[in-house]
C-alpha cells in the first residue's frame, strides 16, 4: 500500500515501497548526483519519486545504509549477470540440472573461468572511476589501469596530477607479475571501500528543503518539467520548493542587466526594506546598477527607516524574489549556476 505523505517510515526495509526506495537513495547520494539521475527519468517517473522526496522527512541512517546496500548489491549482481563469471554459470548450472550433478560440473570449470579482476570497476564511466581512485596509492592506481581496458586506462592516467602520472606510469612500466593474491586483497578493499563510501554519511532528511537543492542544481529544462508535472496535483507543493529554491540573498548572481531590470519593477521603499538585513556584497551589487543619486537616496531612507519588524523585511524580499523569478521565466534575467552555464549567451 503507498505510503501516506509525512506517514512515518516503518523500520524495515521490506516495508519499503520501490519508489520510496528511490526517494531514499536520492537522498543518500547528495544533491549533485540526485539532479543528474533525476534528469535520466522519464517525466511520470521523475514526478513519482519528487513527490515522495518532498514528503519523506527523517531517514533513520539504519534504514538508509539497508537501502544503499541493497542497491549496491543489485547493481554488482547485474553487472556479474551481464558479464558472466563462475556465480552466473553456478546459478544456470544449477536451475538446469540436480545439485550434485552442477557442483561436479562447477569443480570441473572452476580452475578454467575465473572472473576479471577490477570487474566491478571497469563499467563505471572515467569521470566516476577517476573520481573514486584518485586518493589511492600510485601503486594501486597502476595496478587497476593495467586490468583496464586500454582507452579507459589512457583516461584514467590522463585525469591524474602531472607528477602522480609520473609515478603511476613509472610502477606500471617496472609491473611484472602480481601475486593473485595481492589482486584479490585490493579488490576487496576497494570494493568494500565503495560500498561503504555510499552508506558512511549520516542520518538525513528529505522534504521540500532537499527538492528544492536537487532542483537548484539541475537543468532549466528538467526543473521546468518537474515543477510543471507536479504543479497539475499539487500547487501548494510547488509554490513551497519554489519559494526555497532562490532566496533574496542569491539575487547577488543575476548578471547586471538583470538587475536593472528588476529594478524598474521594485518600489525604491520596498528595496530599502529588503535590504535592511541584506549582506554588504549584495548591497554593492545593487547600488553599483543604479545612479549615484538613486542609491543615495535608497541609503537615507535605510538610515531613517527606523527599527522595522523582521516578518515586514522578509515579505519585501519575498516580492523581490518573486519578480525575478517572473523576469527569468519571460528571459530578461539571467541568474549564474542555475543549470544553465553550458549555454551561451549572444
């Protein structure tokens, strides 16, 4: 049965509906990797999960690692599956014959198929594997490039600081037999290493906080597309991650022409209330669009303004915050980091 919005999370993992599951692998990944899974997903599918995300609340860190591990585990059981190896061929052997009669047939083949050593590495993409071993010894490093295919290799070595290639070039070039047994003790360290890299991080919390990070760092496009998805059945939601999404201090990163735009629609009062509480650099950034006279005037009524409730600061930057929203729908603003840094501007 789907779980209820805010319902509180049963202790068990086999408790769990699947996009539950998902909701909480998001979660535990971060925020950076959650966008970009999120803009692999069909649309229906990308809803589903946000929506759960948003309602999830606290996460147990004993009912998060259980989620994590058994995605790890799955994703590692796929890759074996797909590759082959001795467990697929035990598990075929024995749907197809007597228990006995397979265990025969395995002892006969085992000392003739034995899986790759860094298989579970070596479908991961350069960027991701890079990222995962570049803290290891230059040893090690030699020591997985060279069970590499040759390309990827040549990545991996390539996206290493200048003198760690140096030296991982160096021990690959003076390589000559390896102990299997060596192998085999790295490869379960760095195997145990990426699962527990996955589940070390700490109880967290989903709901509409950590929507709206993830979508902050995603695409236009593919922010556009949730928020649209979800706002058909649930408006309040959508209104709650976009008021989350850029507050009135991130105004700092619309680019000048922006600025000035936004201020031909902001009452010069409501601006002096708003930026009562703002940070001197985002003060700067608005008096440096506006004319010497402008500003000055701005500065004075923020001097004689008065004690000011802190409710009233808020609400005007609120308005503030929802022009430029409005102005960056129809595309007179432009705001740096919202996903839209690959495009140019022209």
């Amino acid at each position: 049965m789907p779980r209820k919005p805010n319902e509180k999370l049963p202790d068990h993992i086999e408790d769990l509906e699947g996009v539950t599951k998902a909701a909480i692998l998001l979660l535990a990944v971060g925020t950076e990797q959650a966008a970009a899974v999120l803009k692999g997903l069909p649309p229906e599918a990308v809803e589903e999960v946000t929506r759960e995300l948003a309602s999830l609340g606290r996460v147990p860190r004993q009912l998060q690692s259980a989620v994590v591990e058994e995605f790890y585990n799955q994703t590692i059981a796929s890759e074996f599956a797909a590759e082959g190896g001795l467990d697929y061929a035990k598990a075929i052997l024995r749907n197809s014959m007597d228990g006995k009669q397979a265990d025969k047939v395995l002892a006969q083949i085992q000392t003739q198929v034995q899986r790759k050593p860094f298989s579970f590495l070596q479908r991961a993409e350069s960027d991701n594997l890079l990222t995962f071993i570049q803290d290891e010894h230059p040893q090690t490093i030699a020591l997985i490039v060279c069970h590499l295919p040759h390309h990827k290799g040549a990545e991996i070595v390539g996206g290493l600081p200048t003198q760690k290639q140096i030296e991982v070039i160096k021990r690959i070039a003076n390589m000559e037999q390896t102990n299997p047994d060596v192998i085999k003790e790295v490869e379960r360290g760095l195997e145990s290493r990426l699962a527990n890299m996955l589940t070390q991080s700490m109880e967290k919390a989903g709901g509409v906080p950590t929507v709206s990070e993830i979508l902050n760092l995603a695409d236009r496009a593919t922010e556009k597309a949730i928020l649209e998805g979800l706002e058909t059945e649930d408006p309040d939601l959508v209104e709650q991650i976009r008021r989350l999404m850029f507050v009135f201090e991130d105004i700092k990163m619309v680019n000048d022409k922006g600025i000035q735009a936004v201020l031909k629609e902001v009452d010069n009062h409501e601006l002096a209330l708003a930026l009562k509480t703002a940070s001197e650099e985002l003060k700067t950034k608005i008096f440096a669009n506006m004319s010497e006279r402008a500003a000055g005037m701005i500065r004075e009524d923020m001097q004689y303004m008065g004690p000011v409730k802190i409710s009233d600061v808020e609400s005007a930057q609120q308005r503030i915050v929802d022009t430029v929203r409005r102005l960056e729908e129809s595309g007179e603003v432009v705001i740096q980091g919202r996903g839209g840094d690959s495009e140019q501007l022209v």
